[in-house]
C-alpha cells in the first residue's frame, strides 16, 4: 500500500466513526449561539428571529425557553449566575426563573435599523458581540452598518470596530493571544491579536477564505488543538480549520443547508453540536429537508473542545 492509498484509508476509517444525529427536532427559524452549560448538562442557544432563549436537557430530552421583547443575537453564562444577552442593540441580563430582562447599556443609539448577532466571552470574562443591519422583508439588508463591541466587566462598552457586514462568530485561540472573527460577508475567517489584560485587539489578517461551495461562514468554536470549527450557512457543513496554515483539515456534511453555529459540550467536551435554521426556506426545501431547523450532535470527531467562558460581571 503506497502513502496515498494509506492516507485515504485512514480518511476513510475517521469518516465511519462519526455519527451525526439531530438530538432537538425544532425547525428552528434562526437557531444560533449554543453554549455548553456544564453546571446542569444543558445545551443553552437563541432563536434569534422568533426572539427566545432555550435550554435543553440531554437527559430528559427537555426544551424549556423563555420569550423576548426584541431579536436576541447570544446569550453567554453569568459567572454569578443566570445569563447575559446581546438583544435588539442592548447589552441585557436575563432572569431564567423570573424570566425577567434588565438592560445594562444601548449601543448605535443612531442607527434605528441595527441589532446584534453573534457573542462570546473571552477568557477574561469580557462579553464580545457584534452588530449587524436588520433585514428587510425581502431578505436584504444595508451593508457596512454593523460594529463590534465588547461589554466589559464593569459594565461599560468598548467599541472595537465598525464598518461590519453581518457580525458572526468568535473565538480565542488556547493560549489565549489570538482572537478569531468571522464578518460573513468577507467570506473569511480573520484573526488579531488579542491582549487578555486589556481586551485590545491588533494586527487583523486573512487565516482561512472560504470556497464557493463552502458557501457563508457564519458560528464558529475552537478545539483543544487550536483548530477552529466553522459552520457554512447554505453550505449544510462545518469545516476544520488549521489557522496557522490556512487549510482546510476536515469536512462534516449534515442533512441541512442552513448550518449556523457550533460548540463542543457533553462531559469530555468532545460532542460537537450544530445549530440550523429554516429561514427563508420554502416548502419544496423543508420537505427535501425534513430536519431542517434542528439542533445536531456530532460525535466520534477524536477531538475534544473548550469549556466556554461565563462572563465576570
């Protein structure tokens, strides 16, 4: 067996060890942002267009979810308990049990037709988030209008940048020196430097373009090896990408289009879950793809994840 015949048998015994199965048959409109809650064993995610927050439990198989006033783009873990939310063009805390909001900040107080996307906590326990237009009926939406920012522990707002299409996902490398982002609709996956003490960022550049047919990156997370897992909206597929080489390593195919973000979780960190959305899609689409809007584990990857950052304020 020569080097190649060998490489592809290998490829070959990795792909037959995933499993791939949609755990939350939700049809989803936008569902996005999923944190591994490990505390309870729950997966914690929004549906950014029908304006909830869900939690669900593996063990029981529960969905509960508590309904918002505006759009609701993240949602992270508070280190002292409950959550913090990137909703409409607010900063918010969110009561579960009361199932109460309280705002903390606005930001783009002048641009009336802004909202958050997707947000993250950093290792220092910082909320990042960033904006982007809303869309219109038709499903476009006024370019360059979106920013990022960061809500740090004491409440207060920085503003990174702006001139944002449409703000996605975001990770730190393990080390924590490097920052991950994602801007959709440059089709690339950027990193900066990051400064943990500060929060600053520095020396954006180009670490992954995407191909065609791997059509919108959209969510993104990170594994223990400093790999980064990208979920292609319209692509029905997550990539694993080497940053340092700008490769593609890996490729998982689901049985929908709309993939939107990612996150391990489970007890080992090495569950790979994928959010969906069925916005947009028309019912010859739902039909062709029936667990559209889903909530999916992958498993048997043989890489584990992170565990996610709560945030400190």
């Amino acid at each position: 067996m020569d080097e190649a015949e060998d490489q592809h048998v290998c490829v070959q015994m990795v792909m037959a060890s995933i499993k791939i199965e949609c755990v939350v048959k939700g049809k989803y409109s936008v569902a996005e942002s999923p944190v591994w809650e490990e505390r309870d064993g729950t997966l914690l995610y929004v549906d950014a267009s029908e304006q909830n927050v869900y939690r669900w439990n593996p063990t029981n198989n529960q969905v509960m979810k508590v309904h918002l006033d505006a759009p609701v783009g993240s949602v992270v873990p508070r280190n002292s308990g409950n959550y913090v939310l990137a909703i409409g063009k607010k900063f918010a805390f969110l009561d579960w049990e009361e199932k109460m909001v309280t705002d903390i900040t606005e930001v783009d107080s002048d641009k009336p037709n802004v909202t958050f996307n997707d947000g993250k906590a950093d290792p220092a326990g910082r909320f990042l988030a960033g904006t982007m237009a809303m869309e219109t009926s038709s499903g476009e939406f006024e370019m360059h209008q979106g920013s990022l920012y960061a809500l740090q522990t004491d409440h207060s707002v920085v503003k990174h940048f702006n001139q944002v299409d449409v703000s996605n996902g975001l990770d730190w490398s393990p080390d924590h020196k490097i920052f991950y982002y994602i801007d959709s609709l440059s089709f690339t996956v950027d990193a900066f430097d990051y400064d943990l003490q500060s929060g600053e960022i520095s020396n954006r550049r180009v670490v992954y373009k995407l191909e065609r047919d791997e059509c919108i990156p959209d969510g993104q997370c990170i594994d223990r090896e400093g790999k980064l897992w990208v979920a292609c909206y319209n692509g029905g597929r997550v990539l694993r990408i080497d940053p340092e080489t700008g490769k593609r390593i890996q490729m998982v195919k689901l049985p929908v289009s709309k993939t939107t973000s990612c996150c391990f979780g489970g007890k080992d960190y090495s569950d790979l879950y994928i959010t969906s959305a069925t916005k947009r899609m028309d019912q010859e689409s739902l039909q062709r793809e029936p667990l559209a809007g889903g909530i999916f584990k992958i498993t048997g990857l043989g890489v584990k994840g992170i565990p996610p950052h709560s945030f400190m304020g």
